[in-house]
C-alpha cells in the first residue's frame, strides 16, 4: 500500500518566526518523494519531522527569493554526506540558474550526489513518469517564478470478482491491461468488463504571486491545493504591490477552480493568528480549508468514485494520520 501526504516543514513568508520556519513542503506520493522550496533551515526541519534526504526523489524550486531556496546550500551537502544512491533533479526557473550554482557551490564539501539541475526555460510538462506529470506554469510575482501541478494519469482498476468470473488469471490479467481485450474460453474479454476508470489525482503548488490566469490552470479540479496566503483582505493594496495574495483570493481560487482541499500557507510575521485566514477563505470557499502550521500533516484526499479498500491509506511508521502538529512545534493562537 502507498501513502500520498504533504509534511509541511515551514510556513513564513520573508521572515521566519519563533513559530514558524521559512518555507518547506515535503510532499510524499507514493514511492516519490517531492520537496518544494526549501527555505533556511530546511535541513533540521526534515530531521524533526522524520523525513530524510534518502527520500527526497525531486526538488521544485519556484523562485530565487531567499525564504524559498536558501536551503538548497545545506541540501545539496546532506545528499553527498550521506550518499544517496539515487538521481535527484531539481527544477528551478533557468533565469535563476546563477543562484542555483552559487548555492550548489556555497562551501567546500566533498561533492558525490547524483544531483540532476533541470532549469525550466519555458512553461509546460517539465517531468513525465510511468504514473504522473509535472507541469511547471509562470506566476505573477515580479521575478521569474513557477508554480507546479502534479498530474497523475489516468488509469483502471481491476476487480477481482469480475476477473474471476470471466477466467482472467495470472499472467492474462495483464496481457489483458496491456491489448484491451482477450479470448478467454471462446469469449472475447474486455478491460472495459472487468475494471473501473481510475481518475488521476491532482495536487498543485501556487506560491508567491498574485492572482493570475495560470494560478486557475494550475488548481483546477486540484485534490490538494497547496496556496500562499500572505495578507489578509485589509491589506490587499499591499498584498499585490508585492506580489502576493491574501487569504480570500486564496479562497477564490480554490472555488473558482473547483479544488477539494486548500491549504494555506506562507504568512507574514505580522499576524500572530491563522483563525482570520482560515474564516476569509471560507467565506469564499465551502470545501475544507486548513491554515497549517510547521510539522502539520495533510494527507490527500482519498480519490472520488472509488471503494475506500481501493484507496492507498497507508501511512509511513512515525507518522499520525490525519493534520496534526509534531510535538516539538508550537504557534501562537
């Protein structure tokens, strides 16, 4: 069984708090493991919510300000000090590929990861898997910046009694998958028969930028949408003088794009309490909203139209299920 869950490591904006560290999000899926930018401190972030770098398959930068990418200088270290075996690519905005290298080089370190820099010259499919897509869209926020969705694809699910009835076992089931159709005992099978469509679950990250055409694309029909809040409505005029949003056009976005959960995240060190984002945005969106906090869990949501014992709900040892806090996190009310 899979587990699909957002570990979020920090969730201030410019300037990190006593409560809150400067961005991270780790979103496990399945067998991958995506961290979205890693801001300062990052690294002892993942050590306290259990999430090592052996597990980080891809990284998603969304722009070159500090609060999102200052971490990479210690990541990129860890990923040789520790060996990981595996290929990490990280994508970025190829405008920024100068910072990159600077932070990829910021100190003497003996350099053996398997470090991949994809650098995003243009909008579009940026990463293609046997299960899913990255696309990578541009933002409003005064630099270069991207947000991301990650699409998974299409698919079936079989069902065993139906299987069963019409004689499709062992190795048929996937001759069966792979042609459409099969002969079985003189009758001509179809998958169609014997399984279920299976709709690819959506998870986007729209951070640091204003309200724009690309933030819709990006959320829409989004099971998990992961969005910056910066300012509250009152402070609007501001809000998009630099570049930002406020909780209710996060809420807007959400509803306006049909997505199924909203996360609030990346608040400024102005505001001390999370209740006047989550009630802004619920004003405008009626799904479930959560404004989290560093070391909260969210898992995705269980997909539409299928029987729960088909769902993955399977959750990594160490961690609750659910969006909870980590004990050793605290914020103010």
């Amino acid at each position: 069984m899979s587990a699909r869950e957002l570990i979020v490591l920090g969730t201030s904006s410019q300037v990190p708090t006593r409560f809150r560290n400067h961005n991270g999000y780790f979103l496990r899926w399945d067998d991958e493991g995506i961290l979205f930018d890693p801001g300062e401190g990052t690294q002892r972030q993942m050590i306290f919510a259990e999430v090592t770098v052996t597990q980080v398959t891809k990284i998603c930068i969304t722009h070159f300000h500090g609060d999102h990418c200052l971490g990479l200088a210690g990541l990129h270290q860890r990923i040789s000090l520790d060996r990981v075996p595996h290929e990490i690519e990280v994508y970025f905005p190829a405008s920024g590929q100068v910072y990159y290298e600077r932070l990829r080089h910021a100190a003497i370190y003996h350099n053996v990861g398997k470090v991949i820099p994809r650098p995003i010259r243009q909008e579009g499919v940026v990463c293609k898997t046997d299960k899913f897509q990255i696309r990578a869209l541009r933002l409003d926020h005064g630099v270069e910046t991207f947000g991301y969705r990650l699409e998974e694809h299409d698919g079936r699910t079989m069902l065993p009694e139906r299987l069963e009835a019409a004689g499709v076992r062992g190795p048929a089931i996937k001759q069966l998958i792979r042609q459409g159709e099969l002969e079985v005992n003189g009758r001509v099978v179809r998958l169609e028969e014997v399984s279920v469509f299976k709709k690819g679950q959506v998870f986007a990250f729209v951070m640091d930028t204003r309200l724009c055409e690309n933030c819709f694309e990006l959320a829409k029909g989004a099971d998990l949408l992961v969005c910056e809040a910066t300012y509250l409505s009152d402070e609007e005029r501001e809000a998009r003088m630099h570049g930002h949003m406020t909780a209710r056009q996060a809420g807007r976005l959400a509803r306006e794009a049909k997505a199924r959960k909203l996360v609030l995240t990346h608040f400024s060190q102005r505001y001390t309490s999370v209740k006047p984002f989550i009630e802004e945005a619920q004003a405008e969106f009626d799904g479930e909203v959560i404004a989290v906090r560093d070391g909260d869990r969210v898992p995705v949501p269980k997909r539409q139209g299928l029987p729960q014992e088909q769902e993955p709900q399977e959750v990594p040892k160490g961690f609750d299920a659910g969006s909870q806090s980590l004990p050793f996190f605290g914020e103010g009310k």
